[in-house]
C-alpha cells in the first residue's frame, strides 16, 4: 500500500509539474475548457427537474379549469431545492477543471473561493448517494486550500493524488442524478400527460378535438425522447469526462506534449460534439 501511495504521489506531482511548465501543451487547457462547458451544460437538467414536477401536477387539474398560477407544490419544492444541491455540486466540479486551466496559463487559481458555501448547499439538498457525497467534499476541501494557500508546491502532490480518485465518484454522482433520476421523473411525467390525454378521449368520444389532441401528443411524446436522449447523452459524456481525466493523470508522466495532445483531442471532440444535444431538447 504505502508503495502503491508513493507511486500516485510521484504521478500527481508530476502532472502538477507538467501544468506549471512554461511549455504546457495547449491540449489540456481545450480539455479543461471543455470539461468546464459540459458540467455547465448540466444546469439545463437540473432547472427541468422542478418544472418537469410541475408539468406532472398539471396533469392532475381539471379540464379547462384555467389555473393562473402553476401548481407548485411541496415535492415541486423540494426537488427544486434537490436541483439546487446539484447545481452547485456540478459548479465544484467545474471549478476544479477550471482551476487546472488556471494553473496551465497562469500557474495559480482562485476557482475554489466559494467552494465551502457551494459544498454546505450540495450536502444539504443534492441528495447524493453517501459515496458521491464524501467524494465531492474531497474536490471541495482540495479547492478551498488551493484558494487560501495560492498553491503551495510541497503539499500539492498528495491533495492532486487524493482529488484524482473521488473525481470519478463525484461525476458518477452526477450522472446518477440526469440519466437516471431525472430520466425516470420525465417517464412519469409522460405516463401521466398520456393518461390525461386518454381521459379527455373516454370522455369526448369521437369529437372533432380528436385529431388535435394526437397531433399534440405527439409534439408531446417527440418532446420527451428528446429530453431522455439529452439526459443519456450528457451522463455518457460525464462518463467520457472522467475517462479523460483519468488517462491525463495515468499517461502524463511517459507522454510528450505531441502525445499527450493526441491522447486528449479525441475526449476534447467528443465533449464539444455532445454539447449541441442539449440546448434544442429544451
């Protein structure tokens, strides 16, 4: 184990060294960028998740009962407050790319200043599985240190090295949150949107409102693979971030800079190719 440890720290330290450098490849600042661009992308879920709550509680209202105000209530609030956790878990995330950015440019970051208040609301309403959770407050205590010591060089190794194992976890959190959680609540905010529409039908049978109806179920149904395929899209894409990352923490030590570019491009294409998903689904 303690051998195993040592070999980490060398690794991680040499990456650090290696985003310091004068000639640092270029290859990991589009990295960055991109992982930066892909966990903001993120916030389109997570503001659907209320709304997608709301959508479902209409299903529930009478016909033409021309409610003015949304039926927001109290499980709408609480997933809102959830997609707030998870906003701000995703921002830790971006920060922590965004401070590797920072280092490959300008060798110091303050990306991580809020990054205790941006845990404190994660912990209190994301609602992450306890091994996520324990993850990004790691990614989180990394940053905060990062920010008030502006980078000491002696203690950096093993905090890269203890950050580089819980980013996984922390992204799979995500991922969790969008391509499943998220996915299942539009699923059933489907069902009921067709039941609504078959009760309409059992109790207008046969009327000229009919064809209406179906041509509006289906801009409806087209909508909701739409989003689905998003969401799936985006938890592959925190699958490939992570995959990355991990190869840059595994590959910098024997790479050159041509190498370590052409190990990099093809997640960097991938990131920016999959971002167009999301914005037209919503």
């Amino acid at each position: 184990m303690p051998k195993a440890r040592s070999g980490r720290t060398h690794l991680t330290f040499v990456l650090f060294a290696l985003l310091l450098s004068c000639n640092t490849p270029e290859s990991i600042g589009k990295f960055c960028a991109s992982a930066v661009a892909t966990l903001r992308a993120g916030d389109t879920f997570f503001d659907d998740m209320q709304a997608s709550c709301i959508r479902t509680a209409e299903t529930y209202e009478p016909f033409a009962a021309f409610q003015t105000s949304s039926p927001n209530s109290e499980p709408c609030v609480a997933i809102g407050k959830q997609a707030e956790g998870l906003k701000a878990a995703s921002k830790i995330l971006a920060n922590y790319f965004t401070a590797l950015k920072d280092l490959a440019s300008f060798g110091n970051t303050k990306a991580g200043a809020d990054a205790k208040d941006l845990f404190s609301k994660a912990t209190a309403h994301a609602n992450l599985a306890k091994p996520s959770a324990k993850a990004l407050g790691s990614v989180a205590d990394f940053l905060t240190r990062v920010a008030v010591s502006g980078y000491q060089r002696k203690h950096l190794a093993d905090e890269i090295s203890n950050v580089h194992e819980d980013l996984k976890a922390a992204l799979d959190g995500l991922g969790e949150a969008v391509g499943v959680v998220y996915v299942n609540q539009l699923q059933n905010e489907e069902n009921k949107t067709a039941a609504r529409y078959r009760e309409f039908l059992l109790r207008h049978p046969g009327g000229a409102e009919t064809l209406i109806l179906d041509a509006r179920w289906q801009s409806d149904r087209a909508a909701f693979d739409r989003k689905q395929k998003a969401a799936l899209n985006y938890k592959t894409a925190l699958e490939t971030l992570a995959r990355g990352n991990e190869d840059l923490a595994a590959h910098a030590r024997n790479l050159k800079t041509k190498q370590l570019a052409a190990l990099l491009s093809p997640y960097t294409a991938q990131l920016e190719n999959q971002l167009p998903a999301y914005g037209p689904s919503f």
